[in-house]
C-alpha cells in the first residue's frame, strides 16, 4: 500500500472506533445508535462537530465535557486510536494495493469489517459481560455474505458458523451436567458462530486454541497480580477477540507453524 492509501486507512479507522464509540454506549442499554446525536452523559448537552473530532477533541477538552466539565471516559481515544492501528496492520498484512488490484478492496472491506467488530465485542464484553445481539448477528450475516463473494467461499463459511456455535455449545453443555453452572453466555456461542463464518471452519480451532492461551496468561497474571483468583469471572469474548484478530492476521502462517511441529 502506499503512504497516501495508508494514511487514509488510519483517518478511517480513527471515525469507526468513533461509530464504535456509540455502539459500545448504546447497544447494551438497547438505545438506537443513530439517534439522538453524540451528548454528553452527564449533562445531555449536544456535542458540536468540534467536540467530536476522534482523539483529537478528547485531548483538547483534556477529557472532561465542554459544559459541565464532568471526566470522559479515557476509552473514547482509546478505541479510537486501536481501531486505527488495527486497521493500518490489516491493510499491511494483507500487502499490495486495494485500489488497483483485483478482488484486493473486498478482502480489505472484509477484514476491516470483521476487525471493527471484533473491537466493539471485546470492549462491550470488558465493560458489561455482554455480547449485544445486534453486533453478532450482524457479523454471521456480514461474514457468510463476504465469504460468498470471496475466496473463502459460502459452504466452509457456513460450516465455519456451526463448528464456531457447535463447539462452544458442547463445552457450555458439558460444564452444566458436571459442575451445574454456565460457564459461558449465549453471546459467546454467537460470537464464535460469527468468527467461523468469516474465517472458516479451519481458523475456528486456532481461535479456541490461542484463546484458551490468552486466557490462561490473563488469569495467571491477575492473580500473581493479586487481582484476582483463578475463580475470578473473565468475560471470554475479550480473548475470543483478540484470538481472532490475532488468526485474522497471522492464521495461516501459525497453522503451518503447528502442523510443521506436529510432523517433525
Ligand atoms: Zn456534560
């Protein structure tokens, strides 16, 4: 990609992680997010354009409302500037120039889909413990119709979709008769049903597999932290988010990488 393309991927992811933004706010209360526009929470002041430049604003405003100087949460740059560093990995990863060569621009559009709510996921789960309905569904559908449309093709998307869910229900099924708890929500198993359907069935394994990894090093590390124990509830869509990103953008390699160690 060159540098022009590049730094119009950065400008771009910076206004979705803003649209994340809204998202995160609004879809776990059940609020449209198109309407009402941006305000703050504590005033309900209106934000003028000027407030609502991303990261930009919040640096300006020194993170507090313009009217009732009440603290903005430092998630808003946040999200902001990790959807834009998401997106500039995506688009080098993916290498070569999306504006002029073929099929490049969907498999891009596809990834940077896939990534935004990859990140709205993550850090919905991390401040509510839910995984709102209208982002996974929106992503299985999102997911099969890209893989229609590129290489991935719609059969291993969909299968994709029902080892993703079949998998995570079968754990969630076992846990219940042997421990009597839910040790996952729904959300998670929707959530996986919409990582399949991106990646395919294939790329579904690697997620469980890195996920149980990010998960074993965040739980050690609070509890050697002493922020926790290991019975400590961790919302699972933050590692199965960062699981997907990482097999986004490094699946295959890390596939061969596993399977070489398995023949050696
Ligand atoms: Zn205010």
């Amino acid at each position: 990609m060159t540098l022009i393309e590049l730094s119009g991927l950065a400008v771009f992811g910076l206004m979705i992680g803003s649209f994340l933004n809204v998202c995160i706010s609004r879809l776990p209360e059940g609020v449209s997010i198109v309407t009402p526009a941006s305000r703050c929470p504590s005033c309900g002041t209106a934000l003028v354009w000027r407030d609502n430049v991303p990261v930009l604003s919040w640096l300006a405003l020194r993170g507090q409302c313009r009217t009732c100087r009440s603290p903005i949460s430092r998630r808003y740059p946040v999200v902001e500037l990790a959807t834009a560093g998401v997106f500039l990995l995506q688009g080098a990863m993916l290498g070569g120039s999306p504006l002029t060569t073929d099929g490049l621009g969907l498999a891009l559009a596809s990834r940077l889909v896939f990534s935004a709510l990859l990140i709205a996921l993550l850090v919905t789960d991390l401040e509510t413990f839910r995984l709102p309905n209208p982002l996974t569904y929106f992503g299985l559908a999102a997911g099969v119709v890209f893989s229609a449309v590129g290489p991935l093709g719609v059969s291993r998307s969909l299968i994709g979709a029902a080892v993703g869910a079949g998998v995570l229900l079968a754990i969630r099924e076992l846990w219940k008769r042997l421990k009597g708890v839910d040790a996952m929500g729904l959300g998670d198993v929707k959530m996986l049903a919409m990582i399949g359907a991106f990646l395919g069935w294939q790329q579904v394994w690697l997620v469980l597999l890195l996920s149980s990894v990010v998960g074993a090093i965040v739980g050690v590390g609070l509890a050697v932290a002493g922020r926790g124990t290991m019975q400590t509830k961790l919302p699972y869509g933050v590692f199965l988010s960062i699981a997907a990103l990482v097999a986004s953008l490094w699946g295959q390699p890390l596939i061969d990488w596993y399977l070489g160690t398995l023949s050696i």
